[in-house]
C-alpha cells in the first residue's frame, strides 16, 4: 500500500468512498451524496489552504482517504484542526485507516499544528479504539446532536495534543 497527495483523478474514488459512508454508515452526518467535480472542489478548497488531502493506493487503487482542514473559522482557532478517515468498505480492518492517520498526524506536526481534532459517532467503536491506539483522548460527549437512519446520534470529541509549545504571542 502507498500513501500519497490525492490528484483530480482520484476524486472519483474519494467520492464513492464517500458515498458508501453517507449510504450506509452513521460515520458522515450527511444524507446527500456527491461526485467527482464536488470532490475536486472539495480538494482544491483544502489544497489551497495548505491542508493535505491524502489517499492510500493498492495495486493501482485508491482504497482509503484522509485529510484535515479548520476545526473552526475564527482565528483563535487556527492552531487546531479536525480530521476525516474513510476507507472503502472491502478494506476497513486492515490498517489501512491507521496508516492514514498516521500520515495525517505527520503532516500535521510538519506544519505547526498543535492539536488534532476527531468528531466520532460514539457507536463507531472501531473509530474510537483506533484514535485511543494514536494516543488521542476523549474531550467530550454530545448526546443526541444528529440524526440519520430514523435515531438520534451521539457525538464523541477526541483530541491529539501534538507538541509541547508555549502559549503563541498575543495578537494586537
């Protein structure tokens, strides 16, 4: 398996991995699928802000996805950002999710970010374990904030502090 930077003709994989998660799974909150120009849009946006969209390749096939972009708009956010994992379905339980965070985790302490931000469906106890594995903790549970598939959704926080620096100098 590779882990790379996506590219245009990868978003046609990205959204059908996308896409299984909103068919099937309580992992994206979203009813509404999306194809490969949304896609494209999707990672040009982050590409832009100098936030990595990254996908996992087998054998010429691009399996898994994972980027990162702001937790929230406001600037005394900037140091913080929140990531997303997806695997295709046929090779979820193999790693492959893991070795995407890693990367991301990576990348993100390359460029400076000081926390890593997870939202997880509590249910999604794989999620969960897995960010455990990566040394993330759990912040926060939000009961009952979603819903798909006809039932309320919880939410659980986890969080990855990834460097030691003193508080940034204040802003004017």
């Amino acid at each position: 398996m590779n882990i790379r930077q996506a590219h245009h003709h990868d978003c046609a994989a990205i959204a059908e991995i996308y896409n299984h998660a909103v068919r099937f799974t309580a992992a994206v909150w979203n009813d509404s699928t999306v194809d490969s120009d949304n896609r494209i849009a999707w990672m040009d946006a982050r590409t832009a802000r100098r936030f990595p969209v990254l996908v996992a390749e087998q054998d010429g096939q691009v399996i898994g996805y994972a980027s990162y972009a702001d937790w929230r708009a406001f600037e005394g956010y900037r140091h913080t950002v929140e990531h997303s994992v997806y695997v295709h379905p046929e090779h979820q339980g193999k790693g492959v999710g893991r070795q995407l965070l890693a990367a991301l985790i990576g990348i993100a302490r390359q460029q400076g970010v000081h926390v890593m931000i997870a939202g997880i469906e509590s249910g999604n106890l794989g999620s969960v374990h897995l960010h455990h594995k990566l040394g993330f903790s759990v912040t926060g549970q939000m009961p009952q904030v979603g819903t798909k598939f006809g039932r309320w959704l919880d939410l659980t926080f986890m969080q990855l502090q990834l460097d030691q620096r003193q508080p940034p100098e204040a802003s004017a």
